[in-house]
C-alpha cells in the first residue's frame, strides 16, 4: 500500500484495517466504523497440498469467512461483492477447490435473495507465484 501513497498521497481516500474474515467482531467492527460499499474477498488457503492436511482450518477460512462477509454486506448495504476463486472449484477433487465451490454456491444463493451485486472470479495457476505448477512443468 506503500507504493499507492507515494502515487496518489491521500486522494483515494482509502482505510486499510486487517483482520481475519473468520474473526466475525472484529469484522463486523470494520463494517460498522466504515460501511463499505466494495468488498473483495481474497482471503485463502492457496496451498492445495497443504489443506488436504488441514481441511478444518480451509472449511473455516474460505466457507465460514465468506458466510461472515455476505451476511455484514447484507446487514451494512453494502453495493458489491467480488470474490476471488480458483479454477480448481470446476468439479473440484481437492479440499481447496472444494471449499471455494461452497463459496461460489453462498454468493448464488445470496443474489437471489440479497440487494448486493456479487460476482466471483476464477484464476488459475499465477506465474511464478509460491505453489504453482510451473516449476514442476520446468523440471
């Protein structure tokens, strides 16, 4: 964020707060001191291999934290959601891809009945990024 302060100083207007989607308080603490208009949701496990080992804390994580942001985007009418998903939620046969479906299955089901436009975006395999597959297909 260092880089877009030097850029744009102040003019954004923008309020940087961390805190875990899963920690509901503390969430909704940044919903009612800010009342977001835009949320997107980044937040994950990226690791495939690594959540097949810990699948709890990937459920609780991706599913249970993107419940979390829908409901206090509901409640604080917020105008947009955007959620990063994966190309592994395509008839997923991992944890991860798993639970990032489920998430895909909340925000379908919210726009049905909610007032927030919600949208999710699948990536796939970043270059060069930690646990990518390129380094396997250089090998």
């Amino acid at each position: 964020m260092a880089g877009i302060e030097i850029a744009y100083g102040n003019r954004l207007h923008l309020q940087i707060d961390i805190c875990s989607i899963t920690y509901r308080k503390a969430l909704e603490k940044v919903f009612e001191n800010y009342h977001p208009q835009i949320i997107i949701n980044a937040a994950a496990h990226k690791h495939v291999l690594l959540m097949e080992h810990n699948c709890v804390e990937d459920i609780y994580n991706n599913v249970f934290g993107t419940q979390n942001l829908v409901e206090l985007c509901e409640a604080y009418g917020a105008e947009r959601f955007m959620m990063v998903s994966t190309d592994k939620a395509v008839n997923p046969n991992n944890v991860m891809g798993a639970t990032k479906r489920m998430c895909e299955m909340i925000l379908q089901s919210a726009s049905t009945h909610g007032n927030v436009k919600y949208s999710a975006i699948r990536f796939g395999n970043v270059l060069g990024s930690a646990g990518s597959v390129i380094p396997l297909f250089k090998r």
